[in-house]
C-alpha cells in the first residue's frame, strides 16, 4: 500500500532517490566495490520502504546526514569561528 502521508515532492524525491540509487548499485556491483554496492543498495530499500509504506516518511529526532548534521537552536546564533 502506498504511503498515503507523503507530498507529491516527497514522492518525486524518493522515487528519483531510488532509481539513481538503483544505477549506483549497478555500477558498484561491476566495478567490484562490494561495501558501497551494499551501502546504496541500503538507500535503495529504505526509499522504495517509505515509499510503499512499510516505514514511516519521518523518523522521529533523526538529525539526517551525519556529515552534515543540523545546528542546534543554540548555536545558530553563535558567531562564525575566525582562523
């Protein structure tokens, strides 16, 4: 069943998620790149989930990437560091 919560955009944005995640997987499975195969494999499966409905759109406190992790409300006013 499709997930009925979600927003055209999120819908486009998932499926667009998962059809390149999908080419990537492809490409890391012939070069031999077992470990980043896995890894988009996993982005595949957790878009094509949200998307039919087996996980929830919103995680719950999940600050997103981790590389890029979200500034806390306190910090957002904090001036930038200088070198």
């Amino acid at each position: 069943m499709p997930n009925q919560t979600l927003r055209q955009s999120e819908i486009d944005s998932l499926q667009y998620i998962a059809s390149m995640s999908n080419e990537l997987v492809q490409m890391a499975e012939a070069s031999r790149f077992p470990m980043i195969s896995y890894l988009l494999g996993m982005a595949y499966a957790e878009a094509f989930d949200v998307l039919r409905g087996a996980r929830p759109a919103r995680h719950a406190q999940l600050s997103g990437n981790p590389m890029h992790p979200k500034p806390n409300a306190k910090e957002s006013h904090a001036q930038p560091r200088r070198a």
